[in-house]
C-alpha cells in the first residue's frame, strides 16, 4: 500500500510562486506527514524537501529573498531527498535561458532551456 510507505515529515517549500494546494492534496491523500512552510529552519529539519513551482524562472528568486535557498540547498547537497515539480525542477539546473539572471542551484552543469519547436 503506496499510503503507509510515506510516514516521514516533507517540507513543501512555499516561496511565492507554487501550486502547494494541490502539492500538498496529494501527499495528504498518500498519509504523509507535510508542512507547507517559508521558514528554513523547518526546511533545515524537515526529512524530505518538495519544492514546487509555477511561472517564469524569476520566480525563484524568491527562494533568495526568504532566506529558503540555503536550506534547500543544505538539504539537497545532505543527501535528503528532494523532489523539484516544474519550477523546482529546472532550479536544479544552473540557471534558464528563460531568465540568465538569476542562478539556480547548479547540480547540473547546463541550463533549461526550452525544447526546439518544429
């Protein structure tokens, strides 16, 4: 049964740009145990990081003005288990065409740039 293998606490990362309701739903369908948080001390301590994410790449600049980048970072780079959704997941990246601006949390060595139309 998927409800009694999530029990742990997650952190839902709340910087001003996700779609948390329907984030949360779901993980409060499965049983888990979730916080929709925008205090990195909870992130810090949390045992799981979900951050989710609508919009344009800026909108992760967010995470710099909450104080919030530090902690995810902190906690991705620990070995805790991270789950970025939309945003969250292009953060991941070193930063977007969308947006060369801002900086994302550079696990991986390229950017997200869009896919080629036809």
């Amino acid at each position: 049964m998927i409800a009694s293998t999530i029990a742990s606490k997650i952190a839902i990362v709340d910087y001003g740009a996700g779609n948390l309701n329907s984030v949360k739903k779901a993980f409060d369908y499965l049983g888990a145990e979730v916080v929709v948080t925008t205090q990195p001390e909870i992130v810090a301590t949390a045992e799981k990081i979900v951050l989710p994410g609508v919009g344009h790449f800026s909108a992760l600049g967010g995470l710099d003005n909450t104080g919030l980048r530090d902690s995810v970072l902190q906690g991705a780079n620990s070995g805790k288990p991270f789950l970025g959704i939309c945003l969250g997941m292009q953060w991941l990246f070193e930063g977007s065409d969308e947006a060369p601006e801002f900086a994302g949390a550079e696990f991986s060595r390229a950017d997200a740039v869009r896919f080629p139309l036809p």
